[in-house]
C-alpha cells in the first residue's frame, strides 16, 4: 500500500500512531525505516540494515554478518516476543526507493512467507511517489505494482473548524508534564485555565485565521486542507503566547483578558502570530499545484534505476 501526503502534512505522527497502536496490541511487529536518496544497487547490505532500523546501515552495525540473514533473525526473534507472524514494514521517503531494492524487497518478502511470516509493506512518502508508482507501470514492472503499491492513499490534511477542535482538545486533555496532574493548556495557561478557558473553544477563530492567510497568498480556501504539523506549531505558539501574569500575557503582543466581566479569549493579533509562527506562508505552494503522476523527470527516473551517485 502507498501512503502519500506533502512535507509537514503528518507523515511522521502516522507511522508513530501505527508503531504505538501494534506495540500496544502486540499484534505484529512493525519494520520502521527511512528510505535515504542514494543507489543501493552496490549498496544491497546497506539497504538490508536500514530495513532493520539503521539509518544509515553502515558496515560497522553488523560486523562479521550477512546483513540479509541478521535482518531475518532479527524479524523471527521480535515475532517470537509478541508470539505473532505478521511483520509490517513501513517505509518512509518511499519515493526514493530504487527499482533494484524493491526487488530485494520482494524477494525478501518471499523468503519470510515460506518461513511462516505474514509480511505487510507500507510505503509512505512525498506525492511523488505516485510517480513512481506510474513509471513502474509504464515500464513494465506491474509485478512490482500488484505487490506493494496495489492501493494508494492520500493523508489529508485539516479542512474545517470541526476538524480541527479535537486536535486543539488534546491539549485540554494531554497530561504535561508526564508526571504531573496537570494537562498541556493548563500547564502554559494558569490563569486562563482557573478561569476556565479552554484551547478546544479557539478553533473557529483559529481556522479562520488559517482561511484568511490562505486567501491572502491566493489559495482557493473552500479547497483549504492544512498539514497537521502547521497546527501543532500554531497550537504551540497560542498556548506559549497565553503564559503571563494577571498584567497579560508575556510578550505583551496579546492578552487573554483577565477582567472577570470581560469574556476570556485570545486577541486577533495572537491568532495571526500562531498562524504565521506555524510556517503555513512558507510552505505556500504544498499543494496548490497539481501532480501529473506521468511526467517522471529525467532525474527521478535515473533515480529509480540506481543511476545516480549517493550523496556524499
């Protein structure tokens, strides 16, 4: 399966979400790696070791080892532990994998179905893996296609006020610190939270700040959709920008009103700070312009072939 979705749009939480929710169940064991841009056609042990968690899978990680055999000693012991067959490999910047180590990865697949394993691959990555996806198909590598990227699916991002509140509620909720009895907006907000305001009550005024900065650089905002992590950052700044003192807050740029005959909610100014601070304007083209999934250009296509020098 292929899982895409642009910089910042919350591929990282996915695959943590995914490693926390079959840790927790003990009901597989998730191979979790990062695909790096080099050539692994010289480079076949380097990419057996990062399929094993080394990110870098250098020589020295597994000394005097077929790093193929120790990646599948290494499966078998971890199934063992938790008593389950299902092992998921999830592999993230999946665009940059090479048609040469998708085969290794097929046959490797191969080699833990006829030892009893049930191998998953999960290929997350920059839409461009799409166009990988394509190319493979173009280039008659549909058995490549029907084994691993038979499905694909696009990580959305926020798109109403609706969906955003349950994102701002976890920091009403979230225990911070770890050890304490206090939650995230509690933490950052005393005052505000003795006085009952609470960070879920914001996302109306919060998503629209987001629209507005969306029309402002020439977004279609009815088509809005907003990368979880430009929330985190804008969710981290509001509740930053909240700490003070009965004064106001601490840079003074806004104030949650502490005036008991006055309603409690953060100025227009520290919503437009949380949404510039969140690097939303940076990243003013994610998605604006559309992939054509069949025009691979020249690079991306030596790429895939293992025809470009690693980095150095």
């Amino acid at each position: 399966m292929v899982t895409s979705a642009p910089t910042r749009w919350g591929k990282s939480t996915f695959l943590d979400e995914l490693e926390a929710r079959f840790e927790k169940a003990r009901s597989g064991v998730v191979m979790r790696s990062t695909m790096l841009a080099d050539s692994a056609t010289r480079f076949e042990n380097r990419f057996y070791r990062r399929l094993r968690g080394e990110e870098e899978g250098e020589e020295s990680a597994f000394p005097q080892q077929n790093p193929k055999m120790a990646l599948l000693r290494h499966i078998q012991n971890e199934c063992d532990k938790v008593q389950t067959t299902l092992v998921v490999f999830a592999l993230d910047e999946a665009q940059n994998l090479t048609v040469h180590q998708l085969d290794l990865l097929k046959v490797l697949t191969e080699n833990l179905l006829n030892m009893g394993f049930k191998p998953f691959v999960l290929l997350v990555g920059q839409p461009e893996v799409l166009l990988l996806r394509e190319w493979l198909r173009e280039h008659s590598r549909q058995d490549i296609v029907q084994r691993f990227m038979l499905r694909a699916h696009a990580l959305r991002g926020i798109r109403s006020a609706q969906e955003l509140r349950p994102l701002l509620r976890d920091a009403d909720q979230a225990i911070w610190p770890v050890d304490s009895n206090r939650s995230h907006t509690q933490h950052f907000a005393p005052i505000a939270w003795e006085r009952g305001w609470r960070l879920e009550r914001e996302a109306e005024g919060l998503w629209q700040t987001f629209v507005l900065h969306a029309k402002s650089i020439g977004l279609n905002a009815e088509r809005l959709e907003v990368g979880t992590q430009f929330i985190a950052q804008a969710k981290l700044a509001l509740l930053q920008g909240t700490i003070g003192t009965p004064q106001g807050v601490r840079d003074g740029a806004s104030q949650l009103l502490v005036d008991p005959h006055r309603p409690l909610r953060p100025g227009h100014e520290l919503l437009q700070a949380a949404v510039e601070h969140s690097g939303f304007r940076e990243f003013q083209n994610l998605g604006a312009k559309p992939v054509d999934p069949g025009s691979p250009t020249s690079k991306q296509a030596r790429r895939w072939m293992g025809q470009l020098r690693p980095r150095q």
